[in-house]
C-alpha cells in the first residue's frame, strides 16, 4: 500500500497480521495512493528468515531494500514500524528544519512544544488533540523555507503510566493495543483525530514555542523565556540543525523572532490546558 | 600574545548573526558551530569585521581590561573565528 502521511508518500510492504491490524485502524482516516505511484518513503517488515520465524520470532525493518535496526519482536512490529517511519523521516525530509517538538494548532495559528526529558510532551500533545487543538505532529515539527508549519499527525505513541492518565483524562481517545516490554516500557498509541488528518494538507503559522516540563503535582506555571534561550534549545533539539548549516540557523533564527517563548511547568493537564486556552484566546 | 599582534576575522561574510539586547548567537559557515556572545565579545567580533585590530586598540575601543580582551582573543583563536594578520 501507498499511505499519504503529511506531506509523504509512504510505500509500506509488510504481511504481518499484527501491523495490518494497526494500520487499519490508526491510520483508517489517511488517504491511500495508488499502489505503483510515487513514494517518498518505501519500507517493508518481513519475518527473516530463519528459525527465528518459529522460536520467539522477530520483525525486521527494510529501508530501500536494506536492514535497519536490529530485529524486533514480531509482536512489536507496530512500534517497529512507528518507530522506523520516525528514522526515515528524520535522516531524509532535509527540505524541512525538523523540530524534534509536538505542534498543534488553533485558529491557524501553531504551538510548538519542543521535546525534552521529562517534558511529558507526548501525554501533553495528546491531552490537548482532545481539548479542541488539531494535531499537526507528535514528533516533528516540519518548518518550511517560508517559516510555516506542515502537518505530519500520526498515532501519538504513550509510554508506561502516561497510558492509564489519557485513557482517564480523555475517554474519547481511541488507543491501541498495548506493547509491554518495549525498549521504552509498555507503549500503546492514540489515533490522531479524524479533524486532524482530514485537515492535514493545512499548514500552520507558528507563533508559541513553549518548553514543557512535567512535574508530578506540581502548579502550571508559564514563564516568558529569553530569544537566546528559545534559539540555542531549540536549535540543539533539531533533528536537523547541524544537516542545514547557515540555512537552519537562518530559520531558527526567523522562528524565534516570529514567536513568543516559555518554560512552562505543570502537574496536571486540566491545568495545562487551561493555560494553552487562555494562550490562544 | 605578542603586544602589537593585530587579528583579523577570518571570513567576515561566512559568520551569521542574530542580535538581542544584552546578547547575540552567531553561526560561523567555515566551522558549522554556533556560539552564544555577551555583549563585549560580540563589540569585540564586530570590530574584528571591519578591520585587523590588535588587544591593545580593543581594550582601549570596548573600554575593557586589555587582559579580559587578550582572554577573548585567544577564545575566538581556538574556535576558529579569527587569525593572525599578517
């Protein structure tokens, strides 16, 4: 199958019950191409062939026909699959400087929350698709070479406790099955709401940079940060900062000046939320 | 530090910068590094752009220390920002 991701085209050859069954649901709202038309991304997730496809089988993941990773757990292969999309992206799409941030959107205007340790920035990003903000990315913040935002939603992946905290705090979310024992503890992942992949074709203007950083109980404080602070976390942060040379610090340089920017600390996300409302209001 | 050594910045068109009040980061091309400035390093490096200037006219131009100055220098040496002009 050819999905239509964001702005990518992505080839996916795999026949592996578990991850058909992933993509049919987490990724029932996406557009699908034709199967012999152009793709940006071409990947494919076989069983190897060994005796490992009968004792504790394994997946592997294929980039343009070459091995990436090393092999997971067949029952893993849709955080495989996640994950390695993820890759592909990021050591490709150099058109764009990639924020390793969440971004959504209200009112056309776009928040960036830059990833940290810590920062709970996937259970935030998720929290607030839910609060009446459209999802442009979980991971990827995409500026363009005229500064906007594009799109890129996908399943949000949660980690551990996070799970149980949206399950509760949004009981609408559609999650998928959970995977214990993953390289980052028990994942599962929410579907991107159906206003956000539907409108994944709109680019955003961005206008908030804020730097998240969760801490359990702890009161929702949002705290202007210094321009020089913003660009050197931001730029650091990118997956592709040092790939684009003048031109990224060019366009960090343009981001920090078109936006504000916080540190912004909290305990809760109904506080959170609160204070991203008032933010866009 | 020879005392009438004068430096100049190597490639005065390859560094890029962003200025704030109070501070400014500069991306040098020739090294892909960027660096954070306070003020006296960035009058410093501005003035370093425009013509070869030794410590002592620095210090006496920024109104600094000559060794703070003569510090700096042997910093924008080591990160590739400048050379000797000869």
């Amino acid at each position: 199958m050819v999905l239509g991701v964001g702005p990518f085209q992505v080839r996916i050859h795999a026949r592996i019950a578990a991850l058909t069954g992933f993509l049919s649901r987490m990724y029932r709202d996406f557009p699908l191409h034709p199967p012999d038309g152009f793709a940006d991304i071409r990947v494919r997730l076989y069983r190897p062939r060994s005796w490992r496809r009968y004792l504790q089988p394994q997946v592997c993941f294929e980039r343009d026909g070459k091995r990436i990773f090393h092999p997971f757990p067949l029952s893993h292969a849709p955080p495989l699959f996640e994950w390695g999309l993820n890759w592909c992206i990021a050591t490709r799409a150099h058109q764009y400087l990639m924020l390793h941030a969440a971004v959504l959107e209200r009112g056309g205007r776009a928040l960036i929350l830059p990833a940290t340790p810590g920062s709970g920035k996937s259970t935030l990003c998720a929290a607030l698709m839910h609060r009446g903000w459209r999802l442009l990315s979980d991971e990827f913040g995409l500026v363009r070479e005229d500064d906007r935002l594009d799109p890129l939603p996908r399943p949000i992946p949660l980690k551990n406790e996070s799970i149980g905290v949206i399950r509760a705090f949004a009981p609408e979310a559609e999650l998928g099955p959970e995977f214990p024992k993953t390289r980052k503890g028990t994942v599962a992942h929410v579907k991107p709401t159906e206003a956000s992949v539907r409108r994944m074709g709109e680019s955003a203007v961005p206008v908030w940079i804020v730097f998240p950083r969760y801490q359990r109980d702890a009161r929702a404080v949002l705290e202007p940060v210094p321009a020089s602070y913003a660009f050197l976390r931001l730029a650091y942060n990118a997956f592709n900062y040092e790939v684009l040379g003048a031109e990224g610090f060019r366009r960090v340089g343009r981001l920090v000046r078109r936006c504000r920017h916080f540190n912004f600390s909290y305990g809760h996300l109904e506080d959170a939320v609160e204070i991203f409302d008032s933010l866009a209001s | 530090m020879p005392r009438s050594a004068r430096w100049r910045l190597i490639d005065r068109d390859r560094i890029l910068w962003e200025r704030w009040p109070g501070e400014c980061i500069i991306y040098n091309d020739l090294s892909g590094q960027t660096h954070l400035l306070n003020l006296s390093a960035a009058a410093a490096l501005e003035l370093l752009g425009a013509e070869p200037e030794s410590a002592e006219t620095l210090a006496e131009k920024l109104k600094v220390e000559r060794a703070e100055i003569e510090r700096l220098l042997q910093e924008f040496d080591q990160l590739g920002l400048i050379e000797p002009d000869e």
